[in-house]
C-alpha cells in the first residue's frame, strides 16, 4: 500500500467558538477523509503495472533473459536482474504467464498466482542430460558445430514474408574520462585577462565532465514493419518504422557522447573566430583541406545533407542491432562462424519448454586469433544457435590503434559482451531475433594541438588549443522483439512513418510505460537522476 500522509485534526472547544466555526471545522475534516478515501481505493488503480523477479529455487540469485509470455500475446525477457513488468493491459488475476529459461525447467502461472507469491518466481534447475544414450552415439562438439555452420542459411536468412515487429531497444551511453584538460593557448586579438577567463569557462566544464561522468539513456518502442520485393536475381527489403514512444534520459550539461562533448566545447571556442573569416585546421604535422567558416553566405553554398531525422536514425539502429547480431552476417559473433579457430567443448543437453533438447557447449579460444568465450545452446533438431553468452577473453581487443606517439592517439575496443537469444519464426522456417544484449568499451587517449589558421595573404588570426582526452566509453544496447505478425501488402502500405520526438525526462518514470511493454531497467538508470542547475 502507499503511504499515506494522515492530518490529526484536534478540536478545540472553548465558550467563544462560534457554531459557524465548528461547522467550518467538521467540513474540512470530512473534505480530508473523503480525500483520502478516494486516494486509498484510486491508488491500487494507478499502479496496476506489475513488476515480478525470476530467481533460481536455491541459491535465490536472480535470473537474467528468462522468457516471459502474457496470455500469449506479450513476450518479455527478465532483465540482469531477474525482473521483468507486465503492462497493465495483461494484469488481471487470470492472465496467463509462461515461464522459461534454458538450463531451468519452466513455469506455468497466472498473474493471481504470481501475487500469491509475492512477485517472485522461483525456476528449478534442469540437470544436463549427460547421457540417455549410449557414449558412442552422443555428438561431439565437432561434429554439432559442423552440423551448425551447415544450417546457418536455413535457420538465419532474412525473412520472405511481411511483417510486423514490435520492437523495445533501450541505449545507454557512459563517458568516464581520467583526463580531461583543454586549454586555448593562442588567440588572436584576445588579452591575456580574456584568455584567462576563457580558460576558466572551459576548465569549469571540464571538471564537471570528469567529477560527474555523463551518462545517457534512450528508449524506443515502434512498430518494425518489413516488405521484401524479389525480382529475377536478388531480394530488396524495404522497411517503416512507427514509433510508439521514445524518451532519452540525459542531463544535457554533461553530454555523454564525444560528438556532443565536442559541439559544446566547439561553442565556446566558437567565441574567438572571427565570424566574417574564413579558417583552415591543422593538427600537430596534418594541416586540413576543409575550409571552415561562420559566414551565412559561406553555409549557404554549401551543399545539403540529407536529413538524419530521428526516425532514420532509430530504424538504423534496430536494423544494426539484427544485423550484428545475425549469426550468417554477422562478423563479431566469430565463434560460430568461425568455429575451427575456437575449441568446443560438449557439455551435456538441456530439456526445452517445448520438451524438445538443445545441446549444451563451452567455448574458448584455440588460435590466438579468436577473442572471445562463453557458452551456446545448439537445438538438437535442425542445428540453429538458440542462444548465446559471451564475453571477451581479458587482455583481447577487438580492433584498436596506438600512435600515441606519433600522433598523440590511441584507441582500444576492450571491452566486449552479450547475449543472443533466437526464436522459431512464426511465419515461416527458420528463426528471429526475439532478445540481444550488447556491452561494448573503448579506452580513447588524444594528446594534440589544434590550430584554425585563416586564410589570407596578409597578416593571419590564428587560434590554438591544446586537447587532452583519456577515458573510458561504454556503449549498452539491449533489444527485445514483444511479437511478430504477419502484415498484408496494402497494410504496409498504409504506414506512415513520421518523425518524432524524444521525450526529455529528469527521472525514469515508470508510468510512462504501463500501456506498453518494455525492459524492467536496471537499478542504475532507476538511480540515475538529472540535476537541477543552481
């Protein structure tokens, strides 16, 4: 129940209290009760969203992408934290709930069931099935890896037909800088006194990026709709997005992405350019052929970019996601496409919800080459990846450069993780993404000295700085696909897919998502909190 505050109303009966006066006092007693009253039969209306944890039976730890179906028609996954919300659409008492996670034997409830035990569901451990058959005739990981690359193009190609995918994708961004220092060291027609509070205004930024790392969030829920067109050679896919809702959690003071770091700085450095000029910009030994200028004239001759509106930007993003996470395309997920380079090792089988059996296998490096380890669950039928957990080996990176050196840069993919879970695809054979959990982390290091240099042949402005940035990115992106249906031609066609706006919160506000599904977020964005400027 919510709290609630209670007034004590105290009377006070004297010889001079007037009868008005005690009519006045009865009235706003009962004005309070009444309030109160409603608020306490309202309340349970309002939150009538319901969050539940997943567990294991006994150890109580939490379990992360357990599969959750609401009356079959809301498919959810359980956060790193085991919790998982259903929307207020399918909270009544008799809705249905389906539990499951690979490894554990599932679940069957309903939602009056789970409030009968507190909002916690405990899944006991499926044992591996280490052998229901003789030892000669289990598989070895060889050959189920050799049976998986087989049937990669049965089991992963694009799907033929049109349909509609609801989709969730919340991204989280986090800039944590150990250095960050940038100091204007030359600028034309500039005192020294207007230097020094120059540099004071950017090293107040500065300090405010590094004693409060920025982060981000962003969500969106749309309506994924795809259109396959064949014609004699190949197949074109054409696709709409209709964004349901989107909010970005941000404190825009301290962006989290270098791109918005770098056009907050770039206005106050804006402050010492002459805006009827034209510049030239050279780093250390590069000089630029771009040429630079704030003059109206000068943007206007220049040709126009396409528009990036959010829509494409958001389509782009859920189209990377399954590209990336694809296990025919992709060239991150090495270790089923490249399997002779990793060493495989069978581990048993598990019993699915659908009682069929999926082979269980670790993995880890064999070549020097492969960078990462973990663990896949192969169907026993026809071979498909059905899920996949993996990390990067420590002291492996992904892709990097270091002339730190030379030229005052370094960057390092070093950090690298996730969780790949795939579903039989309802219209037609094969498989969809249904979930995708993607961390990745880069250490950057940039140590240069930039100049705008204007171009003229008489005497030059010149303004320069010297640039220090060490740090760590971390970019998280989790994915889940709600429901996949089929659409008609006419029905694709009748999409529009209009723009849209972020909305902009200071809090994660829950409410904001009852009607719909979404990922529980974890307690990091909950705490996570936009501050009011003085």
């Amino acid at each position: 129940m919510p709290n609630r505050n209670k007034k004590k109303f105290k009377l006070h009966a004297t010889k001079c209290v007037r009868d008005s006066s005690i009519k006045q006092t009865h009235q706003s007693i009962m004005r309070n009760f009444y309030l109160l009253l409603a608020f306490s039969v309202l309340s349970p209306m309002v939150n009538a969203q319901i969050r539940a944890k997943v567990v294991d039976v006994e150890s109580k730890e939490p379990i992360p992408y357990a599969n959750v179906v609401v009356n079959n028609s809301e498919s959810l996954i359980s956060n790193a934290e085991g919790y998982f919300t259903i929307s207020d659409a399918n909270s009544s008492d008799d809705a249905k709930i389906v539990i499951s996670c690979m490894g554990y034997v599932g679940k069957q409830l309903t939602v009056g069931g789970l409030k009968s035990k507190d909002l916690v569901v405990a899944l006991d451990f499926a044992n591996y099935e280490l052998d229901n058959v003789n030892l000669a005739d289990r598989p070895t990981a060889a050959s189920i890896m050799a049976a998986v690359k087989q049937n990669l193009k049965s089991n992963y190609a694009l799907n033929t037909n049109l349909a509609k995918d609801v989709l969730f994708l919340r991204e989280t961004t986090l800039f944590k800088p150990s250095k960050l220092n940038i100091e204007i060291t030359k600028s034309t027609g500039f005192s020294k006194q207007s230097l020094k509070e120059a540099n004071a205004e950017i090293g107040k930024f500065t300090s405010n990026i590094v004693s409060h790392p920025p982060k981000q969030f962003n969500d969106v829920l749309g309506n994924y709709y795809t259109s396959p067109k064949k014609d004699d050679k190949t197949t074109n896919y054409y696709s709409k997005l209709d964004v349901v809702q989107a909010t970005k959690l941000q404190d825009e003071s301290r962006s989290a992405s270098l791109d918005e770091m770098q056009a907050s700085a770039t206005k106050m450095f804006l402050k010492h350019l002459d805006t009827t000029k034209y510049y030239r910009i050279k780093s250390g030994w590069f000089g630029s052929n771009d040429t630079l200028s704030l003059r109206k004239d000068f943007n206007k001759k220049k040709k126009a970019k396409p528009v990036n509106t959010n829509v494409t930007q958001a389509k782009t993003r859920f189209s990377s996601v399954k590209t990336e996470t694809n296990f025919l395309y992709s060239q991150k997920l090495e270790f089923v496409t490249q399997a002779e380079i990793y060493k495989y090792t069978y581990e048993g089988s598990v019993v699915l919800s659908d009682g069929s059996y999926a082979y269980v296998l670790k993995f880890e490096p064999r070549k020097s080459r492969a960078l990462y380890r973990g663990k896949i669950y192969v169907s026993d039928s026809d071979f498909a990846v059905l899920r996949a957990d993996y990390e990067l080996v420590p002291g492996k990176k992904v892709e990097g450069v270091n002339l730190k050196l030379l030229l005052g840069v370094k960057m390092a993919e070093n950090v690298g993780s996730g969780t790949v879970i795939y579903k039989k695809d309802p219209l037609g054979d094969g498989y969809y993404l249904q979930y995708a959990s993607q961390t990745t982390g880069q250490y950057v290091y940039l140590n240069r000295p930039i100049k705008f240099i204007e171009l003229t042949d008489e005497d030059k402005d010149v303004v320069a700085f010297d640039l220090k940035i060490e740090g760590d990115m971390l970019d998280k992106r989790e994915f889940v696909n709600m429901s996949r249906t089929e659409v008609s031609e006419g029905g694709f066609a009748d999409v529009k897919e209009d723009d849209f706006a972020y909305k902009k919160i200071k809090k994660y506000d829950p409410s904001l998502w009852t009607k719909y599904g979404s990922i529980e977020p974890l307690e990091e964005m909950k705490r996570f909190q936009v501050e009011e400027a003085n």
